[in-house]
C-alpha cells in the first residue's frame, strides 16, 4: 500500500509539472494545462479516497 501512495504522489507531482510547462508552452492559449490540472485534482481525489478506505478496513494504521 505505501507503493501504491508514494506513486500517486509521484503521478501528482509529475502532472503539477507538465501543467506548468504546458502553461509556459503555450503562454495560457491551449487547453493541455486544464486537462493536466484536471488529471492532478483527479488523482488526488482518487487517492484521497484510497487513504480513507485503508484506514477504514485496517490496511494502514498510524504509529501512534
């Protein structure tokens, strides 16, 4: 599971990126930094979403 969530981070991050260099690409005309930034709230949703259902059944715990 800690595989799984340090990839979405990277996934994150690399769409943060690409949005950022489609941004100055294109100088704001285009709509590949919508469709990047759109990818990256997806993503954070979706793992979001994986974080609650973990705890929730048991899979990830805290080390409290």
């Amino acid at each position: 599971m800690k595989f799984v969530v340090i990839l979405f981070l990277l996934l994150i991050v690399a769409s943060l990126g690409s949005a950022l260099f489609f941004l100055m690409r294109d100088k704001g005309g285009g709509t590949r930094t919508v469709k990047a930034l759109t990818l990256r709230v997806g993503l954070s949703l979706v793992l979001f979403l994986m974080l609650m259902g973990g705890f929730a059944s048991g899979l990830l715990t805290t080390n409290l």
